[in-house]
C-alpha cells in the first residue's frame, strides 16, 4: 500500500520540484521561440476597428491617424476610437525612441570616455619616458664631469706650468 502511494506521487510531482519542465507543449509560455527586441522598428500586429494592420510603431500611428482623418466625416465615433489607437502607437513609438536615443547617448558617452582614458594613459606613458630621459642623463652627467676633470687634471699634468721668473 505504502508502494502505491509512492508510486502516485512520483507521478503527480513531490513538493519543491519542477513539475513545470514535464509539461512540454502546454500552456502559453514557449522558450523556444525567439523574442523580438524591443525596438522602433519591431512589427507589430495590430487589432483594431479598421481591421488588422501590421507594421512598425510608427506606420501603424500613420496609417490609424488617416483613417480616423477619413471617417471624421462620416462617423464621429469610429474616428475617435482609431485616433485613440493612433495615439496609443504614438507614444509606444515616442518611448522607444526615447529609449533608443538615451542608449545612444550611453553609448557616446562611453565612448568619449574610452577616448579620455587612451588620451590619459599616452600622456602618462610620455611622462614616463620623460621621466626616464631625465634620469637616465642625470647619471650620464655625473660621468661627464668625472671624464671632463680627469682629462683636465691629465691636460695639467702633461704640459707643467713654466715657472714665472719674478727675480729678473
């Protein structure tokens, strides 16, 4: 009896386990299906009273705002229910592109700062080889001098001051 139990829970799912992953082709969700981005250009299948249209956020606002200009004339509410869908599709097109000019922005920005950076660092790797030039004569001077002396002492030693005669 205690067999069957376990038998039926096994099929029926234990708590805390993803039951959800046994159910494949049920439901609405389906992860295989690749998403659109969320962009101005993305096509939109749209169901309103003038029929189905497709298009962009900005084509379906275009093609709703002139079928409400055509049945203004003609029927008042109709016209003000596709200048409602014309509105709604203007500011889904208005906040993409909203969307799309701040990443833009975003992404100059990055940029401009990449640049600063590069900028930064090659000034930084010309001070540093300043820096070393400098140092580098620093320790060429000393030597010079040393040279400079000796060959001056030497130059001494080799032609002997003549003696002055101060008793004539």
């Amino acid at each position: 009896m205690k067999q069957n139990q376990n038998v039926r829970q096994n099929r029926q799912g234990r708590p805390n386990q993803y039951n959800n992953q046994k159910r494949t082709g049920k439901g609405r969700h389906n992860n295989n299906r690749p998403q659109q981005p969320n962009t101005a250009n993305r096509q939109i299948d749209s169901r309103g009273p003038g029929g189905i249209q497709r298009g962009n956020a900005k084509q379906l606002y275009e093609k709703y705002k002139l079928m409400a200009r055509e049945r203004r004339a003609t029927d008042r509410l109709e016209s003000e229910s596709l200048s409602q869908h014309a509105d709604h599709y203007y500011r889904i097109y208005a906040e993409f592109a909203a969307t799309e000019a701040a990443s833009q922005l975003a992404q100059e920005q990055a940029q401009k700062l990449a640049q600063e950076q590069k900028q930064a660092q090659e000034q930084a790797q010309e001070q540093a080889q300043k820096q070393a030039q400098k140092q580098k004569q620093e320790q060429e001077q000393p030597k010079e001098q040393v040279q400079t002396e000796i060959q001056a002492a030497v130059t001494q030693e080799a032609s002997p001051e003549l003696p002055q005669d101060s008793a004539k």
